[in-house]
C-alpha cells in the first residue's frame, strides 16, 4: 500500500505545489526558478513528470489566490467570538 498525495497552498506572497509518495517529495514546483523539480535520490528508478506539470502548478496558484480573495470577501463581517 503506498500514500500519495499532492499538496496545493498559496498565501498573498507564496505559494507551494508538490507531489509525494509514501513521504518522499517525488515533485514541487520552485516558484521562484519558474520551474518543476525532481529531487529523487539516485538510488531509485527515477520518476519523471510529464510536460506541463510545472505550468498547471501555476494555474494552481492562480485559482489558490482567487480562492483566497472569495473567502476574505465572505468572511470579513463574521465576528470572532471568545
């Protein structure tokens, strides 16, 4: 049995996607390089990304931070309660 899991977060400043399996990051797109990276050890059969993974990560962010946006708007009148 093997977990696998994708992980999307954005904030107004940052923003992260990566891909990982049984605990190990497989994939995660470095925002910053504008680019997807696979940091594999060498030991193991090299998993490869297809084309395009890095620019839907940055769809991904597009749609995080409109999420974002929404969810600030609908939520600015709710009172914090003690």
């Amino acid at each position: 049995l093997h977990v696998d899991r994708q992980v999307i977060g954005c904030s107004d400043h940052d923003g992260e996607q990566a891909y990982n399996l049984d605990g190990e990051e497989m994939w995660f797109a470095d925002f910053i390089k504008r680019e997807g990276v696979e940091p594999q050890p060498p030991f193991i059969d090299h998993i490869t990304y297809v084309g395009g993974t890095y620019q839907g990560a940055e769809a991904n962010q597009h749609v995080c931070k409109s999420n974002l946006d929404v969810s600030r708007t609908a939520m600015k009148d709710f009172k914090i309660e003690d």
